[in-house]
C-alpha cells in the first residue's frame, strides 16, 4: 500500500507525519510513504534525513495577508493542485493523510479531486484554517483531543492522539531526587520572553540555590547572553541552543517550562511531567493557550500568560512543587492522562478500515 503524507511548514506537523510514516512502513516491506510538503519548511530538511522521498508542491500561508498577497496565493494554490494532480497519477496512492497547515492543502483538494481516499490528522485542540476548509473532504479526521469533536461537527473524527517522535520515546523512570530538575525550553529555536523570565527566576533562587538544576535550551539567538548570565549565578545549570536528546532532559526533570504546542503537550504526557506553560501570545487561533487550558484543567500544570511570565512568577510556582512533592506527584499522574499510547497505530488502522 502506498500512502502520501502531506505534512509541511513546522516540526508540530512534520514529526508526527514521521512517527506515522515509521510504523506504517514496519508494519510491511510492502508499504511505502511518500511525503508532499515545501522546498522551505522544515520538511525539506527533516523528510529525506528519515529516508522518504518528499514531493515538492508550491504552497504558502493564506491568512494574517493583505488582498494582494491572498490573491497571489490563491493562484498558487491553483497551480499546486494541477503539480499534486500530476504527483497522484504519476505515483498513484491508495491514501492521502493530511497533517494541517498550509503544504497539505493542495495535495488534499487534488486527492479529493482525482477520487482518492483523504484523511486529515488534527495535532491541536482547535483545528487550524486548513484541516477546518478540508473537513469536508476527508473520510475521518484523526484528533489529539477530545474536545476537538466540538470545533468539527458534522465530520467523522476519531480520537487517536498526537504521534510523538521515537527519538523522545525513552523513558526511564523518574528523576534523581538529589535535585529539583528544571527543564526549559521555547522550541528549537528558543523564546526570548521566556529565556528572560527563567534567567530573571534566578534572582529569587536564593533559598534553592542547591536544591535545583536547571537545563536550559535557549535557541541560538539568546545563547551566549543566557550562558553568561548563568555562569555569574550560583545555580547548576546545563545551557544550550538546541539538543536532538529531549529525552535525556524529559528524564532528570521533575517539571518543564515551555511554550503549549501540541506535540510539547504530549510528549509531556509522555512522560509524566507537570509543566508551566507559557502559550505563545501569536499563535494562529491562540490555538496554544487551548491546548494549555487541556493540561490546566487536567491538573497537570500552570498556565502563566506570555505578557505576565515573570522570574517572581516562575519562582513561586516553583517553590510551591519543591515544597509540595505529593502536588507534584499527583500533577505528574494528571498530565499523564492526557496521553495516548500508540496514536500511529491507531491513526493506520483508522486509514485501513477508511479504505476496505
């Protein structure tokens, strides 16, 4: 069986497509996936390092535009229908799975089109412009969160979760007790405000000063300033701009501040990790501060706004989850919840039973 993955732009839509595309693959040497993205998302960089082939589509954001650029984009899109028209009979799927954005669009109207069997994933709790135009074309549409059924009436969901790389999928066990792990991070690419209420949080540490480790992904921007600074302050620290070893820091951390995206919510989940989350503020749809309210209605962390995160903010939190382990025990079996094991398999059998 052959499946095309349309997955582009970020790694919250990528990286799962990879996860699919792994197990879908070792389930059988017959089966074969094919990714459709863009020559300038993190596709075109991530895709061929797993060792699938990626069809090139043109595609780019609709909204947030003024009218000329959403005409430009709207001859775009047209054109890219007619390339992934031509992708399609030329390799001739049995499947096409949408993972949202914006690269999935061509290729699910041009499936659509020539009568092949479209499904759409859906990683956040609000679905995106894309997966909520193409809903209407899809079989089933495969989702994260429960309450996604509420923004996609009328459609046929089934609730799978959210795929997360087998990279990050090492646990081993809990934490060393000796110090309270701090684990944060912005996305590969870092958060300024959140680089500075963390480094600002030091200010206040002076109680924990040897209670605590923090690491630190800072992206590359902020790096050697975050360093310096940590460097001056008595806090064990690790500090880095980027790391391919999430697991290791998911490990020996006993919470995790970081921004709300659907695949940081699950691999939280993952591994049982209460978290202060700090949305961010730009999000299409704010679709991170609901994915955050999830986690903080679960119990399973802090929702701290982006304009009010601050060191004394962080610091209190904190201090309240070292002084209370019983909290953040019982916050850690929360947030645990919200996982579901084996979203791949799930999503493949959802595909299976679409096209028998």
């Amino acid at each position: 069986m052959k499946l095309f993955i349309a997955a582009g732009g970020t790694g919250g839509h990528v990286f799962p497509g990879i996860s699919i595309a792994d197990r879908f693959t070792a389930i059988s040497s017959d089966n074969e996936v094919v990714f459709i993205g863009t020559r300038t998302g993190l596709e075109a960089r991530a895709v061929p390092q797993a060792g699938y082939r990626l069809l090139y589509v043109d595609a780019r954001q609709f909204s947030g535009r003024n009218i000329a650029y959403k005409l430009v984009t709207v001859a775009n899109l047209v054109k890219g229908i007619h390339t992934c028209l031509r992708h399609i009979k030329r390799e001739e799927p049995q499947a096409i799975l949408g993972m949202g954005g914006f690269a999935s669009v061509p290729m699910v109207i041009a499936g659509f089109i020539h009568g092949t069997h479209i499904f759409l994933h859906e990683q956040n709790v609000q679905p995106g412009l894309a997966n909520r135009i193409l809903a209407k074309y899809a079989k089933t549409i495969f989702i994260s969160f429960e309450d996604t059924r509420h923004y996609l009436a009328g459609s046929r969901v089934m609730l799978t979760g959210n795929p997360i790389r087998n990279s990050v999928k090492k646990r081993n066990g809990q934490p060393n007790d000796d110090r309270f792990g701090i684990f944060v991070f912005g996305g590969s690419r870092g958060a300024r405000s959140i680089n500075q209420s963390v480094v600002d949080m030091l200010n206040y540490l002076d109680d924990y000063r040897d209670k605590v480790v923090i690491f630190h992904q800072t992206g590359t921007e902020d790096y050697e300033g975050v360093k310096d600074i940590y460097e001056r302050s008595k806090v064990k620290h690790e500090v880095f701009a980027f790391t391919d070893n999430m697991a290791y820091y998911y490990n020996n951390s006993h919470v995790v501040i970081s921004r709300a995206g659907a695949s940081t919510i699950f691999e939280l989940a993952y591994f049982k990790r209460p978290a202060i989350l700090i949305p961010y503020p730009f999000s299409a749809g704010q679709h991170q501060w609901k994915n955050a309210l999830q986690v903080e209605r679960a119990g399973g962390g802090y929702i701290i706004e982006n304009s009010e995160a601050s060191g004394e903010r962080l610091f209190y939190v904190i201090k309240r989850l070292i002084d209370e382990p019983e909290l953040l025990k019982k916050m850690g079996e929360n947030i645990g919840r919200l996982y579901i094991d084996d979203a791949e398999g799930l999503i493949i059998k959802g595909i299976k039973d679409g096209i028998s």
